[in-house]
C-alpha cells in the first residue's frame, strides 16, 4: 500500500468515525429542541416520558404503602399480644381463686 492509498484509507476512516458521533453542537440542539418540544415525534416521546414518570410514582407509592401496612400490622400484633397477655393473667387469677375456695 503506497502513502496515496494510506493516507486515503486514515481519512476515510476519519470521516466514518466523525460520523458515528454526534457534535457538541448536534448535541445542543437536541437539548433545545426537547426543551422546545421540537423533537422527532414528539408526542410519543412525551408520552413515554410521562409513562416513565407514572410507572416511578406508582412505585413510590407502593413502597409506602407497603411501609404503612408492615406498621400497622405490626401494631395490631403487639396490641392483639396484649390482650392475650391480659386474659392469660384473667384465668390464671381466677384459676388460683378457684383452687382457693
């Protein structure tokens, strides 16, 4: 391969790889335009944006409320525990009554 062939095959290459990437200028514009809603089919961006959007909301909801259950679970055990603790010392004291008489 001669310097001519060479020096032609780096720039193709140059060119190729110059193309693969966008420019910071490419890259701005994309930014205004999204900011402008100016994109290429906008309306289903958009909407995939706000699906994305709800799908994370609906997360967080959940997360807490799974958080509000767990602690209201865990409330209704101890007090139900209570309880049972309560009737236990009921019977054992009547039991010791019983005996007694």
């Amino acid at each position: 391969m001669n310097t001519k062939q060479l020096l032609s095959a780096l720039f193709a290459a140059l060119v190729l790889l110059a193309g693969c990437q966008k420019s910071a200028v490419e890259k701005a514009e994309d930014k205004v335009n999204d900011a402008l809603d100016r994109r290429p089919a906008e309306e289903i961006r958009d909407a995939a944006e706000e699906v994305a959007g709800a799908a994370k909301d609906l997360g967080g909801a959940v997360r807490d409320t799974a958080k509000d259950v767990a602690h209201d679970a865990k409330k209704a055990a101890s007090e139900a525990a209570e309880e049972v603790r309560d009737a236990a010392q009921k019977v054992k004291e009547s039991a010791k009554e019983a005996a007694n008489h």
